[in-house]
C-alpha cells in the first residue's frame, strides 16, 4: 500500500493536511467519513487497513436505509493521521475547500474477529471487490459492504447497509444528520455574501506542476 499518490497531489507547504506517512493503529481498527466542500460537496468515506486509510469518495452520503446504493469512488490512500483532520484547504491546492469530520469510530469484520484476522479479512474482502465490515460509530452502526461495479469506471463501488438492527426504512439522507452549527455550515454562512466557486483551474495547473 503506498502513500505516494496522495502525497504527490499536495503541497504540504500549503494545506494543512497531513503528509503521509504510514503509522499502525493502537489496538482497534477505525473508520471515519468526512464531509468535504470541495467543488462540490461530498462525503469521504475511509476505512482503516495496513496503516492506511483505504478512501472513496460519496458524493451522496452513506445511508442507513439498505435500499440505497451509494456510488462510492475509490481514491488515494490517506494516512492514517488523516482520521481526524479538520480544517480549511486553501484555494489553489488538491480539494481546496473545507473538511469536517463527520463520524468516526471502530471498524471491524462482520464476524468481529480479533484485530489482525480482521485486516486480513478486509483486505481479502477489497481485492476480491467485495468487502463486508461493521462500523461502530456515533452515527453509522452495524454492517455495510462495500461492492466493486463491474465493467463500469475502474473506480466505482456500492457502499450499501446490510439489514440489521440499525438499518432503516425511511429515506436516509446525511446533510439532514449534520448539525445546522457544524464548522462547514458555519463556514459556508459566512462566506455567502462573497462566495465564489473553487477555482478548478488552478488546481489542475497545481497538479500539472507535480508531474
Ligand atoms: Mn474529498
């Protein structure tokens, strides 16, 4: 597993984001989704294994309701330490705009496994594109997959909840589980008045400068 996607789109002389570094947990797996404006706004989605954090983007949101099929596009690597990064990524840097974490907790195989056999699991689980966990977080609990679209984009996943305890039935919708106050709401109030798109070009001429 290599970090040097990821540290190749960031200047870290610029973002605030951590530089990766690979780092083995303490004891217990995690995951953490976090909510990004970007360009647009979206959801990170990242689960923890071999000291990375294994990351897709959900432009929707993950969803507790099971008849949701939530595209999930596979990205870079992050560190570990990304977990609990929160903060402004300035303009003119890879995903200029604003991240918050908005859950985070442990994560484990649906068999709940000890920690190593666990990895193992999802490892297995991710190669053969077809990967069952359970999340202990605040607001996602309970058993989800995460499944590889065949012959579409090379990138693209289902993240899908497995009917379980914690599955709901009514329309699931994750902006509505944000708090009105959370950093990005207060951040997007603010900038209302003079608000103006992300300047994409900048980025791609950002990462052409890289390569
Ligand atoms: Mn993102």
């Amino acid at each position: 597993m290599s970090l040097q996607l990821y540290n190749k789109k960031r200047n870290f002389k610029d973002t605030p984001e951590p530089s990766g570094k690979q780092k083995k947990t303490a004891s217990k797996l995690i995951f953490v989704v976090q909510r990004h404006k970007a360009s647009h706004l979206h959801y990170d989605f990242r689960l923890e294994m071999e000291g990375t954090l294994k990351s897709w983007a959900v432009p929707k949101g993950p969803s507790l309701n099971p008849k949701d099929k939530r595209l999930a596009m596979m990205v870079e690597d992050h560190p570990y330490s990304y977990r609990n990064f929160e903060g402004i990524i300035p303009e003119g840097n890879y995903g200029a705009g604003i991240v918050e974490v908005w859950d985070t907790g442990s994560l484990s195989d649906i068999d709940n496994s000890d920690t190593a056999t666990a990895e193992k699991k999802l490892i297995a689980g991710l190669k053969a594109g077809n990967l069952k966990f359970t999340l202990h977080g605040k607001k996602l609990k309970g058993e989800f997959a995460l499944v590889k679209l065949r012959g579409k984009q090379e990138n693209a996943w289902l993240l899908i909840k497995h009917r379980d305890k914690f599955a709901v039935d009514e329309d699931y919708n994750s902006e509505e589980k944000t708090p009105k106050n959370s950093a990005i709401n207060k951040w997007l109030e603010k900038n209302k008045e003079h608000q103006k798109p992300i300047a994409e070009k900048k980025v791609t001429t950002a990462l052409k400068k890289k390569e």
